[in-house]
C-alpha cells in the first residue's frame, strides 16, 4: 500500500515536471517564432518572384534608354559586337530608386535587335529582395524568349538566377553599383 502511494505520487511529480517543460518547450519556440516575424519587418523583407506574366507586355513600357551600333565596353554582351544593334532599356511603369535604391518588384527589360533582324535578344533584371543576391543589391537576372517569357537553357532550367551566365551578368553590371546596378538611369 506505502510503496503503491508512493509510487503514485512519483508518477504524478513526473506528469507535473513533463507538463511544465512542455509548456517551457512551447513558449521558447512561440518566442521565437515571435523574434522571427518581427526581424522581418523591421528588415523590411519583402520578396517579389517573377514568372512569365510579370514580363508580358514590356513592349508598351516607358523606353528609358535607347542606344545604337557597337559598343566595345560591352565586349559581347547586349550584342556590344554589333555594329548595327539596337538597344532598347524599359522601366515597368515607369519605376524610379527611392533614396537611391530600387523598390522590390521593379522590372526593367532591355531589348536587344539587330538591322538584318537576327537578333532578338531580351535580358531583364527585376529587383526580388528578401537577401536573394546581396552582394548585387538583390537583383535576379533573367534572359526572356521573344513573347517576354522566361527562357530555359538547353537543360530544361529556367534562365534565371542571381548568378546567371556564370555570375557575368552581375558582375559587369557591379560597374553601376553606385546606381544600384542599374546604367540606364
Ligand atoms: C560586359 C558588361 C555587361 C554584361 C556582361 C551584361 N550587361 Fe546588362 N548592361 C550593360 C550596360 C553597359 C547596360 C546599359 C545599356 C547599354 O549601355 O547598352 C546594360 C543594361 C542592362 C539592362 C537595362 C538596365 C540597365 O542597367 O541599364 C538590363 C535589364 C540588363 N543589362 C540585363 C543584363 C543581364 C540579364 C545580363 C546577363 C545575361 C547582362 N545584362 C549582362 C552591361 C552588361
């Protein structure tokens, strides 16, 4: 009877002990659930991911920059090779830095074609935050098809990264780190 009390009230010490790091357990995480969600918003850490719509219609966008005929500092990017080539920057709606830095979700596409119309070449920058690519203020690059939706390689991988081509896009366009890496405006 004495050693059946006993272990009774043993089990219960137990349940007691077990409920309470439960508990303990449960407001640490809940806590830091809590330190998650508000470090997000005081980093502001909003994050914009393009698909093939966000592209669609770049054709009527404000044209900010046009440029004709080869250019050497290009090398052989945007086609800078050509002595005929085209180039054509477009902001979606128009968008402009704020304090120096673009908002996320800015699109911008430049659209690349030569005079014998071989060459239709669209490449697109789109701002996407959320420390996607810090070291290239957060832009992911892209290469598009014709109709503006996102390329894939001959893998079957989308064209698109923070690293694209190897890093050459982002680290040529490091030349306007000082405009958020972005030339045109
Ligand atoms: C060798 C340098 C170089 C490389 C590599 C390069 N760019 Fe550019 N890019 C430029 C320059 C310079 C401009 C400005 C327009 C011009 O002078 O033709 C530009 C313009 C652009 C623009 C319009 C916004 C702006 O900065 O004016 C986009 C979008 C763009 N490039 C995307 C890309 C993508 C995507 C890649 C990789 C696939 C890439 N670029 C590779 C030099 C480069």
């Amino acid at each position: 009877m004495h050693y059946q009390l006993c272990n009774n009230s043993t089990m219960k010490a137990n349940i007691i002990l077990t409920t309470l790091s439960t508990i303990l357990v449960l407001s640490i995480t809940l806590d830091s659930c809590k330190k998650d969600s508000t470090s997000e918003q005081t980093n502001t850490n909003t994050e914009f991911i393009a698909d093939n719509s966000t592209f669609s219609d770049f054709m009527s966008w404000p044209l900010q920059a046009e440029k004709n005929g080869a250019d050497p500092s290009l090398g052989m990017a945007h086609a800078g090779n050509d002595s005929t080539a085209n180039r054509k920057v477009h902001f979606k709606s128009g968008v402009n830095p704020v304090n120096g830095v673009y908002p996320v979700g800015s699109v911008i596409v430049k659209h690349t074609t030569n005079k014998a119309g071989t060459l239709n070449e669209l490449t697109a920058m789109v701002k996407r935050g959320n420390n996607f690519n810090p070291s290239k203020g957060n832009w992911e690059f892209f290469m598009l098809k014709p109709d503006g939706s996102i390329a894939q390689d001959s893998t079957g991988m989308s064209m698109r990264g923070a690293n694209l081509m190897n890093g050459m896009c982002g680290s040529c366009h490091a030349g306007a780190s000082a405009k958020d890496f972005i030339f045109s405006k």
